[in-house]
C-alpha cells in the first residue's frame, strides 16, 4: 500500500512560493476545515470553540502526514487506546 496524505498539502509544498492559485485554494479548503470543527467544537459546549478547532485540526493534520511516514491508513482510522497495565 502507498499513502500519499493530504492531496492539498501535496500540492502546498510542490507549489511554494510560485503557484500563488495553489497556496490560495489550499488555504481556503484548510481554513473552511478548521471553521467546521470550530463549528463542532461550539455545538458541543467548548469553552473556547475557537482554539479546540484549531488543535483537532493540527491532530488532523498530524495523523494524516504520520499515514504518509509509515506508509498505513493507521493513525487517522485507529482509535489510540491508553496502555494496558
């Protein structure tokens, strides 16, 4: 299996600095996922719906570049459980 990740942060990093479309269109698809989650985060009571938007995102972000790394679907589709003792 090859895991290539986030198809929009694929394209970030092969257009830096010279495909300004690309930078904008990923900006906004990134944005609009923060605001959905900030949207989530507000409906279920947070106390600052805002900063727990923008770490579920940075988590999301994270488990999808760690498919990348190891090359499996894992870190986004498995659920972490705490170590057995």
């Amino acid at each position: 299996m090859t895991n290539r990740g986030c198809p929009l942060h694929n394209a970030a990093v092969e257009a830096a600095g010279h495909m300004t479309d690309v930078h904008e269109l990923v900006h906004h698809h990134k944005s609009g996922i923060t605001e959905q989650l900030t949207g989530i985060a507000a409906r279920a009571g947070a106390a600052n719906p805002g900063q727990l938007g923008r770490q579920l995102n940075v988590l999301l972000e994270g488990a999808t570049a760690l498919q990348t790394s190891l090359d499996s679907p894992a870190p986004a589709t498995t659920p972490s459980r705490p170590p057995a003792h």
